[in-house]
C-alpha cells in the first residue's frame, strides 16, 4: 500500500477513535451529573478492585455495579447477562454472549475474554484467591497445580460462543458464570486497582474517582447494553464501618441505600416504605477452631449450654438459631442443636477456663451483640470467662488462615444457590475452611452431592452433611438470616437477591 493511503487510514483511524473517545467520555458526563446521585455504602474500603484479589463480601456490592459477569442469579433461576447458557450433557455447558456486549472502552466483549478471566484465575505462579471456583472445569486442578499448560483447559471460544468441558458430572457449575469476579477480562495484564486509562469494565458503571478513605464514585458504561431506556444515574460508595453511623447518615438523607439496619432499630422502620426484609441464603456459625478437633465433647457442652430461645426473642429471628437456616427447598427438615442443657459438671473443661472468641468488626451491631450473649451465658450456665477480640477484618481473616482462634464467628455467603455450595467450604482444600474439618466421610459425602441431578438424593445427602456438622458439634448456626435494609422509595428498579448481590442494571430515580 503507498505511504500516502497508509497515512491517510492511520488517520481516518485516529479521528474515529477520538470521536469515540469524546462521545463517550460528554456521554457518561451527561448522565452522571444530570441525574441524581444514588449514594449508598460499604463498611471497609477495598483492597484492590481486581477480582483476583477479592477475599471478602464487603466490595461485593461495588463488584456487580462494574464487573459484569455471564449470567444473573434472582429467585431460584438463571437468567441471561451478557450471555445465555445450556448444559447439554452433565460435562458440558455452552454460552452464547451478546452480540452486543461491550466493555466501557467500546470493545465487544468475546469468549475469549472469559478464557483470559479463567487464565488469570489458574495461573500456578499467582493464582486468584477463589480459583477453586474453577476447579470443575477440564484439567483445570491439574493447570492450578502446574502439571499442564492453560492450553489443555477444558473451555474454548470462538468469537460469541464459549464452551466449557468439566472434568466431572457437575450440575451446579453453571451457577458460578453468575458469579461478578469471573466476569470477562479486556486487559492480558490484570490491573491492581483498575484504575488505570487501560481498564475496561464489562458492567453497568465505570468507576471515575476513588477518594481513599471517604468513597469511590462510579459513572454509568455508556457503552453498556441495557434492556430499558433509562437516564442511569451516578453512584457513590461511601466507606462507613459502623452500622449505627451509616443509618445517621440515611436519616440525615445523605445515604439513599442502607445495606443493613441493626436489630435494635427494626421495630422503628419495620412499618416504613423505605424499609425491605430480604432473606439470605447464607450459613452464619460460630465455628471451634482446631483446639478443639479432637475434643467432642467439650464442644457438645459449649453448644448445649446457649438458650436459643431466648436468642431467637432477642435478634427478631423467625426459627430459632441454633439450626442450619437453610431454606426448605434446599434443606426439608432443618439441622439443629439439641435443646439448652445446664452443664453442671465442669471436669471436662477445666483446662479451657480462659477462651477467646474473635470475630470481625465487618459483622456489624448484631454480631458484637451475640457474642457478648454468648459470652454472658457461658459465664452463666458453666462458670468459664470467655474474652472477646473484634477485629479489623482484614487482620480478622488473617488470623483464621493463620492461627485460628479457639472459637470464631464467620458469616460466609455461598457462592451458589445450593445446599452443596454451603457444604463444600468445609472441603480440606476449601479457602474458607475456618474449622480446618478433614474427613473422608464428609469429604465423600460432598462428592456423590456433586455428581447427582437427583432433586431427592441432593437433599438426602444435604441433610446428612448438615447432621454431620451440626450434630457433631464442629460449629454453633445462627439460623435463618434476612437483612434489614433501608432504600429511599424514589429509587426503582434496584435488584438484590439471597445470595447478596446487588443488581443496579436498571436503576432510576422517580417520585
């Protein structure tokens, strides 16, 4: 081609990048400051928002509003995000993206951006903190491990369509493609706070500013395909470590969306618009930690010697804590703790007068409120002083990695709609396996759950995993759990589901 034509394409090429880049940047402009701002909060400020790093649920609401991922999870189904998934056969799924899918740089986004999201996560050298994720896929343990190259990963994609081969029969996989940190990924090089002029984000919003400290500010996508014409409005994520401040703020009207209301505060809001009860598929506990693996019994009388009842009255619980909290379309008949039994004999424990209990500042009111419950009835019922250490999470999640403590509270959301997504965390090679359990009957327990689609034998086996923890005193459940939350009636459309994400695709604002 002449020198001439080239320089001309170069700059046609150039012109239309630039008008792109200008369109977009007046656009997002336009909407973001021409539409009220929907503030709402977060009780830590986050690490990194690369999705590798993501070790707690505390920037999860942030995650939805940027990271797109295939699929969106809502009341028991699937339904299509950036993609429509099937699985055809118990080993293999395949996802056909929209056409129209693009990240905030204006690039569609393809299958072989998720291959890149499945390279980083699997990379043996640094791997993602929740590869095990992943782990169904082809090959993918022995790629995590270093024995194969990625090329011999069980997923490929051309252009729109992703397949992805799993090593086992596995029909809960599917669940994790709806899951924000395995959303697509633009950059081959993952960026540590995706904050730079290259990163491209896949989800409704784009983050402008981050002032640490005090909040990060999201503009919408401009590029991002929605289903209804709507003027998106900013979002601010304030940084707010306590519960009681944040509803301050909201009462002040500086907050439109308080993600949990304490306790004491419900039967003040209970008959207000702005307040929402929303169920939570989650699995709550007070877990022993190592100390006490091979001391049932000592763990039986600890367990037996809390009033639940009383505990139900004073956390407006609907079932008493105490049993698994498991919906009944997961879990039938509900696992639970025998009745409250006064221990007067105190041999047994003689040696363990002195306990910590440690748990994290993330959990909030209600969580410093139960542990010192717990701690005034084990003073009571059995004589032993038990001392309470709330943390900074971060250092909170550290010791559990570390050097878990005697006894710990722990409040991990699953990371599917399953009965089996609760059970597994409690597999040897589990990250959240606080109560460090290895044992080959459950761990073949967790394997038949894998490999059946049989709706009665999943919960048969679901209700022997929840028998074997519970009844064999590995950790105390908090029971059922709802959150609380406060949302100003003027803002519609928002979608929050059991599993704690928050869904702003939609979100406007109309009085």
């Amino acid at each position: 081609m002449p020198n001439s034509l080239i320089k001309k394409s170069f700059n046609q090429t150039f012109l239309f990048l630039f008008f792109l880049f200008i369109f977009n940047l007046l656009t997002s402009k336009a909407w973001s400051e021409g539409a009220p701002r929907f503030r709402l909060h977060i009780n830590t400020e986050p690490v990194s928002l690369n999705p590798l790093k993501q070790k707690s649920s505390s920037a999860a609401f942030l995650f939805t509003a940027v990271h797109a991922p295939m699929l969106w999870y809502e009341n028991g189904k699937l339904f299509p995000w950036l993609g429509e998934c099937q699985q055809l056969n118990p080993k293999k799924i395949i996802c056909e993206i929209n056409p129209k899918a693009k990240f905030s740089n204006g690039e569609n986004i393809r299958a072989i951006h998720f291959i890149k999201t499945f390279r980083h996560f699997l990379d043996p050298k640094k791997p993602g903190f929740r590869a095990n994720f992943l782990l169904g896929i082809k090959n993918a343990e022995k790629i995590l491990s270093g024995q194969l190259p990625f090329d011999k990963l069980g997923a490929s994609g051309e252009e729109n369509k992703l397949v992805i081969e799993l090593e086992k029969t596995d029909y809960e996989f599917i669940f994790n493609l709806a899951n924000p940190i395995l959303a697509p990924t633009f950059n081959d090089n993952v960026e540590d706070d995706f904050l730079s002029p290259q990163s491209a984000f896949s989800g409704p919003y784009q983050i402008k500013s981050w002032q640490p400290k005090q909040k990060i500010v999201l503009i919408p996508n401009s590029n991002y395909q929605n289903s209804k014409n709507i003027i998106h409005p900013g979002l601010e994520f304030y940084f707010i470590a306590e519960d009681s401040v944040a509803l301050n703020l909201f009462q002040k009207k500086e907050l439109d969306f308080l993600r949990r209301l304490p306790t004491l505060y419900i039967s003040q809001f209970k008959n207000s618009p702005d307040y929402h009860a929303i169920d939570q598929l989650r699995f709550d506990y007070f877990g022993f930690g190592p100390s006490l693996k091979d001391q049932p019994e000592i763990r039986k009388t600890l367990a037996q010697s809390l009033n639940y009842d009383e505990l139900q009255a004073l956390f407006w619980s609907k079932p008493r804590p105490g049993c698994s909290g498991l919906p009944e379309y997961l879990l039938p008949k509900p696992s639970c703790i025998d009745e409250v039994k006064i221990i007067k004999e105190l041999s047994k424990i003689s040696s363990y007068q002195n306990l910590t209990m440690s748990y994290s500042k993330q959990g909030g009111d209600d969580v410093d409120r139960s542990s010192q419950w717990i701690q005034s009835q084990w003073k009571k019922n059995l004589g032993i002083q038990v001392q309470l250490s709330q943390m900074d999470n971060k250092i909170f999640l550290e010791q559990l990695r570390q050097t878990p403590p005697t006894i710990f509270h722990i409040g991990p959301a699953p990371s599917r709609p399953t009965c089996l997504s609760v059970l597994e965390n409690f597999l040897p090679n589990s990250p959240e396996n606080w109560i460090k359990l290895d044992s080959p009957v459950f761990n073949q327990l967790i394997n038949k759950m894998k490999s059946t689609s049989n709706k009665k034998q999943k919960d048969l086996l679901c209700q022997k995993g929840m028998d074997f923890l519970i009844k064999g005193y590995y950790l105390i459940p908090t029971g059922p759990e709802y959150f609380s939350i406060l949302v100003r009636p003027e803002w519609k459309d928002w979608h929050l589901n059991d599993l704690n994400q928050l869904n702003l695709t939609d979100l406007h604002f109309s009085k």
